[in-house]
C-alpha cells in the first residue's frame, strides 16, 4: 500500500496548467471539483474525495509571481482570502492547517492545484501564511486535516449555484481524450459531494465554522486563528518513501534505501491494520529533506514525500 505520490512541477509549467484547468470552464463560475487521474513527470496523482485526510508535512506560501487570474475550479484569485493548493483533495475543501512549530492554526479553503515545489503538502494564499507565521518565502511545519462535515456542506453550497461548466477530458465518440496536460480538473457533472450533501436535514456550514457563503457559493472562513499546544516531540522531518501491510515489502523497499542513507521502518497501527513505513531520517531541515527526497525519487521511488512527526 503505497503513499500518495508528491506533485514535482515548476512554478511556470504549474501557472501554464492551472490556466488550462480553468479553461475547462467557460463561465469561470466557481465548480465542485475532483478530477481526473493526471500525470506529472512520471508521477501519477489521484484527486479523491477523501475526508479522512489528516497529513503532515512542509507548507509553503503561493509566490509573488504566481497569481493567477483564477484557480483550478474556476474561483477568482485572492491572495487576501484563505485559501490553498492541494494535489488531490476536493476543490473546494475546508481543511483546518496547523502549524507544528508554533501552534497557530487557521481553516483555509483549498481551490487549487498544487503545490509547485516539490516536497511540499500544501501552499497557502498570504492572507494564511499571515496568520499561520509562514515567512513569505520560506516554509513550515503543518498538520493539513480535512473538515469532513464542513467540507461536504461548502460542496453542497456550491453546487446549489447554476454553472455551465462541462465534463472535460472525453472525445466525441465517447472515449477517453488524450491527455494534452498533466493536469485536467473535470467538473463532478452535477453529483453531490455525497449522499450528506444535499444539505437536507444538515446543519447550515455557518453553523459549523465562522464564516460567509458568498452569492456565488463560494464559502469565506474567517479570519479566526487559534492557539494550540506546541508539541516538541513531533516536530522531526522525516522521508517517508512508502507504507505498506506487509512486512516484507517494507523490508525490500528499506535495503533498497541503504545506500542512499539510513532507513528504518516504523510501524503504526491504522485502524485495525498494522501498517510498515518506510522512513529516512530524523533529518536536519526542510533544506535536507529536500536534497534526501530528490536522491529518493531518482532511485525510482516516486510515492515518497516529506513528513513531520
């Protein structure tokens, strides 16, 4: 059982990909978006409705010169609201984002695709990084947890809004396009997030976080930051190239690691399941993470990424 696979794209190739997505939807209202598999690099990415995500990892801060004009699922741009970039979750999703080395966390909106640098699990707009105490051109230790109940009713809001936005990615005959793209971000064709979505009987999302739904159903999180212990002992970074069930496949993926540097294998009980990762590490830093994770990939381990426990 492999991990999610990390995105590896240039912030110019993103910027390029993320207009293309947008160009899938030719009134630029804001979509319910999941998304096709893509490809990037010879890494393959599944954007699933997964609303048990809870992952750690490195955050960064959108760059200066990448702002577009529109997200991934057709939202205006804001860097004044809180929003992010995520591979594979839900456009949009209402996570809540920690960061582990100062306890201040923030509930941001993810609408986009991302991130662009390779490593990273999350890249928030610079009203979040303000909030959060990312420097601007740096990174930080985080906990990305998605608000399941939230999140299902911000899709619902959304999807309450008529858009003629359409499927993307089939040919005319019905058969799959070719992908043009690494990216493609295809429309839910209508379908709620799940059957709770439909709000029937469900609490209003204001109910559930502060905030405000927009005309256009998008939902604002406000700017609420709360204070949350900071825990020392799970601030290390780690490479984690693989989780599996079996012991033995573990194993194999760890000799094969030796000569890159030490590997271990840490259990961890996921549910009833017992699950073997695959770790490099503790390292010194994200700078050395970086270096140790690209080392990682180059030997054929595209599933790795960097984690912080």
């Amino acid at each position: 059982m492999a991990v999610a696979a990390l995105l590896v794209l240039g912030s110019c190739a993103e910027a390029r990909l993320v207009a293309h997505a947008v160009k899938q939807i030719p009134d630029r209202k804001p979509v319910y978006l999941v998304g096709q598999p893509y490809e990037a690099q010879g890494v393959w990415y599944y954007p699933a409705e997964d609303y048990g995500y809870d992952a750690t990892g490195i955050a960064t801060t959108y760059p200066p010169d990448r702002h577009p004009s529109h997200t991934a699922n057709g939202e205006a741009f804001d860097p004044g609201e809180l929003t992010a970039a995520h591979k594979t979750l839900p456009l949009p999703s209402l996570v809540r984002v920690t960061n582990l080395d100062n306890g201040r966390t923030v509930i941001v909106r993810v609408n986009d695709r991302g991130t662009a640098t390779p490593g990273r699990i999350i890249e928030v707009s610079a009203r979040a990084a303000e909030l959060l105490a990312v420097p601007a051109l740096g990174a930080a230790k985080v906990r990305v947890t998605l608000l399941a109940q939230e999140s299902r009713a911000a899709a619902a809001a959304l999807q309450m809004v008529p858009s003629t936005a359409t499927r993307q990615g089939v040919a005319s005959d019905g058969s799959p396009a070719a992908m043009a793209a690494p990216r493609m971000a295809v429309e839910r064709d209508g379908a709620p997030a799940s059957p709770q979505a439909s709000g029937r009987g469900a609490p209003a999302l204001t109910d559930l976080v502060a905030g405000r739904t927009e005309p256009d159903g998008r939902f604002l999180p406000a700017a609420v930051v709360a204070q949350l212990p900071v825990d020392a002992t799970r601030r290390d970074v780690y490479v984690q190239a693989g989780a599996f069930s079996v012991f033995e496949n573990a194993n194999r993926l760890r000799a094969r690691l030796t000569s890159i540097g030490p590997a271990r294998i840490d259990p961890v009980m996921v549910g009833d399941t017992q699950i073997f990762r695959v770790r490099l590490g503790p390292l010194s830093g994200v700078e050395q993470a970086d270096s140790m994770l690209g080392s990682v990939v180059a030997a054929g381990v595209n599933g790795a990424q960097v984690v912080v426990d």
